[in-house]
C-alpha cells in the first residue's frame, strides 16, 4: 500500500486547470488514485482501464491495490484515495455517514447460480467433520476485519442455517493473505473467501470446500466509493469516472455472464480476451494463457449497468445496526447516491 500521495488531488476540483493547457495542445487528463483490491470482481474497472474508456473521458487511474476493504474506506476518508472499489463493510458505512464519502455505483453481488465467495475448511478441520455449513458452531473462522463483508456473510448464513452466529469463534487476521496462511496451517478452521483464493488454495491441496455463499443468499457486496469533496466539488469528473467504468461493467457482463442453453457460461475467445485484460491486475505475475480462465471460473455477478440497489444497502446496514457494528445514525439514504449510475 506504499507510494500513496498525500499531496497533490486539491486540483481536482479546479476545473480551470483544463482551461490553462497551450493553443493546439490537448488539455492533460486528471489524474485520479483508486483504492481497489487484486479481486476478479474489480474486473470492471480493470476493463475500463485497459481498453481505454478512462482515457476517452480524459481521466488517468493511478490503481493503488490494497490487501482488504476497509483501509480503502480510510484512505478516502484521509484524502489519499478519490475512488475506491471494493466491499461494504461496517467501518464505510460508519464514514459515509460522517460525511467522508459516497457510494456511486456497484461491484459484485452475490447471485444464485453464480458461484462468489467460498466458506472453505482447512484440511485438518475438515478430516475431523467440518465438510458442512450446518457444522460452524464451534468452528473459528478467519475474517478480514469485524464488520467486514465476510463477518455480514457469516452473519446471513447462520440466520439461513438457524444457528447463533456467537457460536462460531470469528478471527480478525486484517488482510487476506493472512487468512489464507492462516487456513494452510490449519490456525484457524476455515474461512469464507473469494472465489480466486479460494479455488487457488482448493487446487492445491491447502484447503478443503465446504461451499458457496449464493448457494444460501444473494445480496450487493461491492460498491464504487468516491470522496464527498470530489462527488459534489467536481460532479463532472466523478460522471466522468461513473461513465467510463459502466462501461468497463458492460463489457464484464457480456463476457463472463452469458449462458448457453444448458445453463453454462461461455467462454468463447471474446470472453477469453476480456479476461486475459482482468489477469493483468488479478495475477500480474501469471501468463494470460493461465490466467485467463482462473479469472473466468471466478467471475462473480455483476449488475452490467453497476447500479447500486439501495433496499440491500438498507438491509445490510439494519443488521449491523443489530449487532452494534455502526451507529444508530447511519442511514444508507444520506450516503449513496444513485443519480450517477443509472
């Protein structure tokens, strides 16, 4: 997370910086940083990225990738970050509603029939009868952060499995690598995670599945944040962002979400390409020969228009709201704003 500027995005407002460019020169692009993770779910910007539609909305991303959600709410919040692309969790909504930022579009959602993030079981915990989402109770399961998407999901299957949820021991391990080496040595008895990890970490023999979230609920996961000062400063810009990354979305959608008529996603060489275009962020180090259909195994559901459904949001801020993770002021009304994304 290093090389992050804390100086120089109060330009971003200036719309008179644009005006200042020389006779016959075309006007510099603004420069913007975006929190986002190395998640198959941030494909749609990646696309964006890659194919242009940034650049032909005179915007440059400077892509600054992060090891869990919350930190990319933070360093919003701090002025580090303009845009942000990841999970809803507790600690953003409790910011959103400080004023510090808003949601503008979605991310990835959980859907039935598209596999998303994978309750996984270590091999140890998993040779002694954790195979099953009815056996949690008395597991310890690692999470990212308390209140993160991960701790919300926990929550929603053990209300679809009629279990307390105190039952299960949830682990705080702050980033993702963590939990993974976490569940390889067996530290922890499992974990719910994304779908990439999880299928990287099942092919090789590190972890066991126990199953997939959609399976048991569906709801909206990831969101697209911008800072307050830049979403009502410089509305321009942030339309700007919205458009070029919807169509990024777009893109993702046709690509990953078509099905033929048994059911099966196709992977044909336009979705091929389009995934090889995700690789480069998701497995910067990996051929997109390899790469390429890891990323199609794991795409999740997306809305391809990246709207924002504000009844989930309620929805997820209500039960935190039960579970005293933000306070009894938070409202997602008066923090997401769906005229962008429409």
């Amino acid at each position: 997370m290093g090389g992050i500027s804390r100086r120089g995005f109060a330009g971003l407002g200036a719309a008179g910086l644009a005006a200042m460019v020389l006779p016959g020169r075309a006007a510099a692009a603004d420069k913007v940083a975006v929190g986002v993770l190395r998640f198959v779910s941030s494909g749609g910007l990646f696309i964006a990225k890659e194919r242009g539609y940034f650049a032909a909305e005179g915007i440059e991303p400077d892509l600054q990738f992060f090891e869990a959600a919350q930190p990319i709410a933070v360093a919003i919040a701090s002025g580090d970050l303009q845009f942000g692309l990841t999970a809803l969790t507790a600690g953003t909504f409790n910011l959103a509603a400080k004023g510090a930022l808003k949601v503008v579009a979605s991310q990835g959602m959980e859907k039935k029939g598209v596999k998303g993030n994978a309750l996984i079981a270590s091999n140890d915990a998993y040779a002694k009868g954790f195979n099953a989402f009815e056996k949690l109770p008395g597991t310890t399961i690692a999470i990212t952060q308390v209140g993160s998407s991960f701790h919300y999901q926990m929550g929603q299957i053990a209300a679809a499995k009629g279990f307390d949820l105190a039952k299960v021991e949830m682990k705080p391990l702050q980033t993702l690598p963590n939990m993974m080496a976490a569940v390889k040595s067996s530290q922890v008895d499992g974990a719910l995670i994304a779908p990439h990890l999880a299928r990287g970490m099942i092919d090789r023999g590190e972890a066991k599945l126990i199953g997939w979230f959609s399976d048991l609920a569906q709801y909206q996961f990831g969101a697209l944040f911008v800072a307050t000062k830049v979403a009502t400063g410089n509305r321009d810009l942030t339309e700007r962002f919205v458009r070029a990354y919807q169509k990024g979305m777009a893109d993702y959608a046709a690509a990953f979400m078509r099905v033929d008529a048994a059911g099966e996603r196709i992977f044909d060489d336009a979705a091929k390409a389009t995934a090889a275009l995700v690789a480069k962020h998701v497995y910067p180090s990996e051929a997109a020969e390899t790469a390429a259909p890891k990323v199609f195994a794991s795409a999740v559901a997306v809305d391809e228009r990246a709207r924002v459904d504000l009844a989930d949001l309620e929805r997820q801020v209500a039960w935190m709201k039960t579970e005293k993770l933000v306070g009894a002021d938070v409202d997602a009304k008066g923090f997401v704003d769906i005229s962008f994304a429409k």
